[in-house]
C-alpha cells in the first residue's frame, strides 16, 4: 500500500522510483549469504572449500555492487533528461509538493501546477522552472547512494 506523497518525502521516492531497487536487495542478500558460508570457512580452517566458496561468493557480490554502482552513476549524467520524463509521469499533487518544496514552478518544457506557490503565470515566470532545484537536489541523492554502493564494492 503506497502512502500519499508529503513534501519531505516525494523528491526522494521519485528519485528511488529510478534506481535499481531489486538489484540493491539481490546484492543485500547476496552479501548475508556470503557472510553465512563464510562462517564455517572461519571455523573449519583446514577445509579450504568453504574459503574458495566465499572467495567465489565475494567476488560475484563486489562485482553486482560495482554494476550497480556504475548505472546509478551513469544516470546521474542524464539528471535533467530522466527527471523530465519522470515529472511528466507524476500527479499532479507530486508536481506541486516539488514546486513547493523547491519553491519553483514547473519542469523545463512541462507546464507548471497552479497550487500556493504558483498561483499565476507570472509568480510561474518570476520563480523559474524547477530544472536546477530539483536537478541539484537528485544530484546530491543519487551521488550518496552511488557512492555508498561504490564503498560496498571496496568493502
């Protein structure tokens, strides 16, 4: 069941709608597996197949995480482009939490939302289209999570 999106919340979740979330989980899990064979390889030291297991479970894991990694971070050189697709596919109430969280009206091309704080065509042409709020904010989200990713593969 999805909540209603709140002006804290509904940047982020239209930025996560993007990321690969089941590729995150698949990796998450893959990681615990490889922490679970792991153990009898620390405690069985004389039988080496639970070591060359892990070894195997920990390079397909870093390798995932680096894949992941490398198409978040190739999305973030396309920011402007995808978040215009992907504003054009919100509701309406999404589009007016984003101008009123960055205080700025409409997407680019896209016409903007009448709401508080664009209540007419000129406030709309006195604050501006929401491409740089909004493209820095993603920016800054998605360079987090594809750093962090990028810092799982070093692990």
């Amino acid at each position: 069941m999805a909540s209603q999106p709140t002006m804290n919340n509904v940047a982020a979740n239209m930025l996560l709608m993007q990321t690969p979330l089941t590729g995150v989980i698949a990796a998450g899990v893959m990681t615990f597996v490889t922490f679970l064979v792991s153990l009898p390889g620390a405690a069985l030291s004389s039988n080496r197949i639970w070591l060359k297991i892990t070894g195997a479970l920990i390079t397909l894991t870093a390798l995932l995480t680096l894949v992941i990694g490398v198409d978040i971070w190739f999305s973030t050189l396309q920011t402007r482009a995808n978040l215009g697709i992907t504003w054009g596919q919100q509701s309406q109430l999404s589009q007016s939490l984003i101008q009123q969280k960055f205080k700025c009206c409409g997407y680019l091309s896209n016409p903007f939302v009448q709401d508080k704080i664009c209540t007419s065509a000129f406030v709309a042409a006195q604050l501006g289209n929401c491409v740089g709020p909004f493209s820095n904010f993603a920016n800054s989200f998605l360079d987090l999570i594809f750093t962090a990713i990028f810092g799982l593969a070093g692990l």
